[in-house]
C-alpha cells in the first residue's frame, strides 16, 4: 500500500516536472518546423549528439541548467512556430527577427511566464502558408491569424516587437496588462479597427508604436493620462 501511494505521488510529480530533455524536445520540434534553411545552421548544429547548452542560437542558465536564451535572428529561416515552444519555461529572451516565419502565433507561448524580451518582427505571421507546404502541416495552422488575447499572459513581459508582419485584427486590449511592459512595437501590420478603449495604466511604458496599420476612430480622452 505504501509502495503503491510512493508510486501515485512520484507519477503525478514527474508529470508535471520539465527539465532540459523537454527543452531539447521543444527545440527539436522547432526544428522539425523549420522547412527552409538555405545555409544549413539548424540542420547540422542542433545536434543530440551535444548538450542543447552548445547550440547556436542557445544558451541556458548557470542555476538550473534549463535554457533561458533562444536567439536565431537573421537566419533566412523559414518556418512556422510549434506549440512546444510554450515549454521552455525558462525562457526570458526569444528573438526571431528578421525570417521567414509564417502562419500564427500560438497561444501556447503565454505559457513563457519568465519572458522578457519577445521579438518576432521583421517576419511574415499571419501570411497563408504556400500550397506546396499545405500537406506537411495544415493541420497544425490555424488562420486565425492575429495577435493573441493569450499574450497578456506574459506577465513579465518587457519589450515586445511584432512590427513588419502581415497580423490582422485588432489590438488585444490584454497587452495593456502587462504591467511590466515597456516597449510594444506593433508598426506595419494589418491591424483595424480602434485602438482598445481603455485607460493604459502601465508603470513601465516608454515606448508605443502602432504606426502604418489600418487603425481607425479616435483615443478616447484620458486614455494616456497615467503612464510616466
Ligand atoms: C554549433 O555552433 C556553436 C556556435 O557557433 C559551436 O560552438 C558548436 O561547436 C557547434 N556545434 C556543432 C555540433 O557543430
Ligand atoms: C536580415 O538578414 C539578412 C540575411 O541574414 C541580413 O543580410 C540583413 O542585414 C538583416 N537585416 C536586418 C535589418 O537585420
Ligand atoms: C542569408 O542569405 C544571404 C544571401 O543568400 C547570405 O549572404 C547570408 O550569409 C545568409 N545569412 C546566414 C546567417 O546564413
Ligand atoms: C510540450 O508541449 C506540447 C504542446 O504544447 C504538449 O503536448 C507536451 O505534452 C509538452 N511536453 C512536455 C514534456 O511538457
Ligand atoms: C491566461 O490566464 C488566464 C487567467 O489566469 C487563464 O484562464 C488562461 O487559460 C491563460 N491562457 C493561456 C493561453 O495561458
Ligand atoms: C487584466 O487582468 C485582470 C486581472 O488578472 C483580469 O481580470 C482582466 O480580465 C484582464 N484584462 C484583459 C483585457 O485581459
């Protein structure tokens, strides 16, 4: 009976355990999304033969030994972004601009409760993926296509740059609840409709750009009186 109870609570804890194997899964499963790497730098450097500390693009944290850093800007990558991303919950820095990535942003990346700094600018989200890819992955997209409600999760959220895509919709008014959030740029989009009619109070807030988008009707009076 007491082997029995060990076995229930060891069960239920490494279930919800992740460690840097499920950082290594969540990277490959990037990998696995990445459908055009014209120099070869995931291909052969994002190997199981070395620890996911050695990749490029990759470094993780001394403490924990989980990764906290995943950069892979400027890599003429093309891809789109899976959902086991979410489970790198160390992760303070994502940076991916400057690709080719496409498709949606999923919601599972509000589950980055650690991040700081989110850039995915300078990439084609929210684009229709090219019919020739259909096959591989259509039933991983979704065409929803706009910036997630979910990103107001990201509660300590610092700067977030999702400017030079194609994002439609509107503004979701839950990125104002991040109250860390210094820097949103959203420029050059395809967003409508009026900006989120709420009173930013946002302690952190120095910088804002919603320029080049179709955004339509006025700020509502106050709407800025409490930022610093
Ligand atoms: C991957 O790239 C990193 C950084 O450039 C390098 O230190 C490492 O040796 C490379 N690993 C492999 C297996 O090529
Ligand atoms: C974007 O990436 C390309 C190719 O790697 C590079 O030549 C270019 O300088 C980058 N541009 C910016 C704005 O980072
Ligand atoms: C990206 O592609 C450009 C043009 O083909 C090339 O000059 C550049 O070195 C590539 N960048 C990387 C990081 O591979
Ligand atoms: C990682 O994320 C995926 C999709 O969000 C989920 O199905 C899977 O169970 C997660 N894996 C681990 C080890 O947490
Ligand atoms: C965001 O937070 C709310 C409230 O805590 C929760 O109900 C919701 O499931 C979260 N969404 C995601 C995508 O994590
Ligand atoms: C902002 O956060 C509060 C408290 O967590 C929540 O009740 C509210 O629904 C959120 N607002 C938006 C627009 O997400």
């Amino acid at each position: 009976m007491v082997f029995f109870v060990q076995f229930l609570v060891f069960s239920f804890v490494s279930a919800k355990q992740t460690n840097i194997i499920t950082d290594q899964q969540a990277l490959l499963a990037l990998k696995a999304h990445i459908t055009h790497d014209p120099s070869n730098l995931l291909a052969t450097n994002w190997s199981t033969s070395t620890s996911v500390c050695n990749w490029i693009g990759i470094r993780s944290g001394a403490r924990h030994h989980r990764v906290t850093f995943l950069d892979i800007s400027s890599s003429n990558l093309t891809g789109i972004i899976p959902p086991q991303l979410g489970n790198l919950s160390f992760l303070t820095i994502l940076g991916f601009q400057n690709n080719s990535f496409y498709g949606y942003l999923p919601d599972e990346l509000a589950q980055l409760r650690r991040l700081k700094y989110l850039d995915f600018s300078y990439n084609n989200f929210n684009l229709q993926i090219p019919l020739w890819l259909a096959s591989i992955s259509l039933n991983e997209i979704k065409f929803s296509g706009t910036i997630p409600q979910s990103l107001g999760n990201l509660s300590s959220l610092q700067q977030l740059y999702l400017d030079y895509n194609q994002l439609s919709g509107s503004i979701p008014s839950s990125i104002f609840n991040i109250s860390s959030l210094q820097l949103l740029s959203l420029y050059h989009n395809q967003l409508s409709g009026s900006f989120p009619s709420i009173f930013l109070n946002m302690p952190s807030l120095l910088y804002i750009d919603v320029g080049d988008n179709g955004l339509s009707g006025g700020l509502p009076e106050a709407t800025f009186d409490y930022l610093p």
